[in-house]
C-alpha cells in the first residue's frame, strides 16, 4: 500500500523492554512467574502503564482490569486500531508468552512517534487479564468477558486454589477499573504471540500467518473411593481412587493418539487426598485439558472421556463426578486481517507460512466481536509453559514489523 511510511521499529528497544519486564518475577531458570493479579502481576502492570503514559498515551482500565493505551489518530470518530495480549504467566513460564504480543504493541507506539506518524485512527495497545488460566480457570478470562462469553460476575467470582477470588484481587492490585468490560469496536485487533510449538523453526520460516486456532475443552474430575490403612486393607479389599486416576491418565494420553494426529490431552493438575503415604487415597482431583482443530473430533474426545470413567471407576469401585469448566471452540481468525498478516510479512521479506495455533489466545475470544489476525514467531525447539522459553531478537523485531504494517494498513486510510 503506497500511502504507508517505510518505517520500522527498533529491535534493541523492543529486546531491552522485554529483558527488563521479565525482571519481574524473574526465576532462577531465566524464566518468569507473574500469576495473574499477584503484587508481581501489579508490578508489570505497573511499569507498561508507565512506559505507556511516558509514550503519550491515555490509559484507562475496564472492570475486568483488561488496561488499554490509546494513541489518538487523526480521526477520533474512527474505531481504534488495537493489539495486545497477556503479562500474567504460566508458574514456570517464559519471557516470551504474551509479554511479547504486549510489548510489540508498544514498540508499534513507540515507532510511530518516533517518526511523528499520525495514523487516521487510533491506534491502542491492550492487556488483557488472566489469560493464562493457572491460577484462575478458565483460560482467556477477561477478553472472555470482553466478548460477551462470560459475565463479570461469573469471572470476578472464580477463585483460585486458597479461595480468592479473581474481583477481590482485582481490587487488592488496584485494577478493578471503572470502564465498562466489552461493548466496544475495534476496527480490528491483531495479536502477535511466539508460536509456542515446532512447526515455524522445522519449517526454516519467520512469520506464520495465523489462519485460526484449535478448540479447546477443559474438566474438572473428581474420583472418590475409600481412604483406609496401607498396611492392612488387603489388595481385593482396596477402593484406591489414586489407582483410578493413574487408570484415567493413561486413557486420556490413549484418547488423543486414537484421534491423531492433531489431538492432544494433558492431566495438568492431580491431588490425591489426604495425602498421607500410610493411607491409601479416598479420593484425587485432576484436570483435563483436551484440543483439537475440528468440534466433530474434540466432541468425540469427550465422549471418551466419559465412556473411559465409567469402566475405570466401574472396575475399583470407585465413583466420579466430571464437570467441564470450559469450552472453546475451534476459531477461524478474519480473512482480510490474516490477508493483511500475509501481504506485511511478504512485502517485508520475511519467509512465512499459514499456520492454525495449537495455543489458546485472547485473539480467539476478541475474534468474536472485532475483525481478528494474529502474527506468530518461531521459539527454540517449540518450547512454551517453560522457563527456558527462547526467541531471538531478530525473529521478534521481525514479528513486530508485520505487526506494524498490518496495524498501518488498517490505520491508515
Ligand atoms: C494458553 O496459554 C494455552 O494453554 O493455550
Ligand atoms: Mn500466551
Ligand atoms: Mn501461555
């Protein structure tokens, strides 16, 4: 597009920001741990907003403490230009994992007014609350709430594992904001992200084009049978529900490589009560988190999922109560925002790929409600949720690059 400034940002600045937000609950593996609404949440927080008001933007805050930064364009009538993604972490979390899609956003801002760039219509950078899901599930919480999937009062009601609920510590953090969450245009809203897994690094490709992600469920089990004395309930006398559950966590491993080869599930939590190694386990909680790019194949995955409780438990015994706290389903992102993705990666050079994510975004839920595309960059070996999380400068500056074009395109008329 002619009428767009050949600029680009600055890839030691995007670098140093990241490096110096990720002091921020920083661990001794060089990763980070910033569960959401934690004082060290806050401090991230805090130091984005700074660096945003410092880069003259206006910063409000809505009621799920999603934070917003606005550049105003030329044209304030027009809808906002929007970008953005998570700082709450995973407990062994990377550098990378959201950070990245927020600070990109502010090196876009960052850009423009280092060039006196004057878009047509604002342009903002967002943050969005929870999107992790670790302490509070479910995942994508706020930009949940933001599109009209989960009320406010559902989510400030979610409590994590001590009880606390997500308003509480809203409150306590100082970002229970005023706005109203939701309810807003965004003319569109691209998020760029690492890809969190293998394929852009064996592929030898710098940008994937997101075309959409894969759907997500997510349950809550609870097995019960009977605690008694180790050493004296013969083995024909046992109901173990820790016995149970280690039946289920190979079944629910078999359930996805029944439906390869683009399922996958993970039992990402398990507690086995009370917990005493003399006293066999009367009853365990473990979570269930299953994918799949298509509904017709996650649906079937749950059914298995419960075809397989019922003849493990039946088996010992033993009794269950599955619940299924979330689910999301398959997303596909909007043609001209990916369209866009596509022509700013080829028009900058940057070899790039379409690619579906297999990671839940805070794009899928906005994609409901705002014209969506998402820009991913490789990350060493494809390892995500991890402290030693990597991506190389290059590869990020190039990823904000795309990112900047995309947003010029549409924030210029
Ligand atoms: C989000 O991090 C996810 O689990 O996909
Ligand atoms: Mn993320
Ligand atoms: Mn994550």
């Amino acid at each position: 597009m002619s009428n767009l400034p050949n600029i680009a940002i600055n890839k030691e600045r995007l670098w140093e920001s990241l490096m110096e937000m990720a002091k921020i609950g920083g661990t001794a593996k060089g990763g980070n741990c910033r569960l959401a609404l934690t004082d060290l949440d806050k401090q991230g927080r805090d130091l984005f907003v700074r660096w945003c008001t410092e880069a003259g933007c206006t910063v409000t805050v809505d009621r799920m403490g999603n934070i917003f930064a606005r550049r105003p364009g030329r044209k304030p009538e027009l809808d906002p230009v929007v970008t953005g993604s998570h700082l709450d972490t995973q407990p062994t979390g990377g550098k990378f994992d959201g950070v990245y899609g927020v600070l990109a956003g502010l090196e876009v801002i960052r850009t423009l007014n280092d060039h006196g760039f004057e878009t047509d219509a604002p342009v903002e950078v967002s943050v969005w609350t929870n999107e992790e899901g670790s302490r509070f599930a479910p995942a994508m919480t706020a930009s949940g709430v933001f599109a009209g999937v989960f009320t406010e009062d559902y989510a400030h009601a979610i409590p994590d594992q001590d009880g606390k609920k997500l308003g509480d510590e809203l409150k306590r953090i100082g970002y229970l904001g005023d706005q109203p969450c939701g309810g807003r245009k965004f003319r569109a809203f691209f998020e760029a992200h690492i890809e969190q897994g293998p394929i852009l690094e064996a592929e030898k490709r710098t940008i994937g084009v997101v075309k959409g992600a894969q759907g997500q469920r997510w349950f809550e089990v609870t097995i019960t049978g009977q605690e008694s004395h180790a050493g004296t309930t013969p083995m024909n006398r046992r109901r173990d529900a820790l016995l149970g559950a280690a039946r289920m966590v190979d079944r629910i491993n078999a359930i996805a490589l029944a439906h390869a080869p683009n399922a996958v599930s993970t039992v990402g939590v398990l507690r086995a009560m009370p917990g005493s190694r003399n006293t066999i386990p009367g009853s365990v909680f473990f979570t269930v988190d299953m994918r799949h790019p298509e509904d017709k194949a996650l649906s079937s995955m749950a059914a298995s999922l419960e075809a397989a409780l019922a003849t493990v438990c039946g088996e010992i015994g033993l009794k269950y109560e599955c619940k299924e706290i979330w689910y999301s389903r398959p997303v596909a992102f909007d043609k001209d925002c990916v369209e866009a993705v596509k022509r700013a990666a080829g028009e900058s050079g940057f070899e790039n790929m379409e690619i579906i994510s297999g990671a839940g975004h805070d794009a899928c839920y906005i994609s409901r409600v705002a014209p969506t595309g998402m820009i991913f960059v490789p990350c060493a070996d494809g390892i995500s949720h991890n402290e030693i999380e990597s991506a190389t400068p290059d590869d990020l500056a190039a990823g904000c690059n795309v990112l900047l074009r995309a947003m010029l395109e549409r924030a210029v008329l």
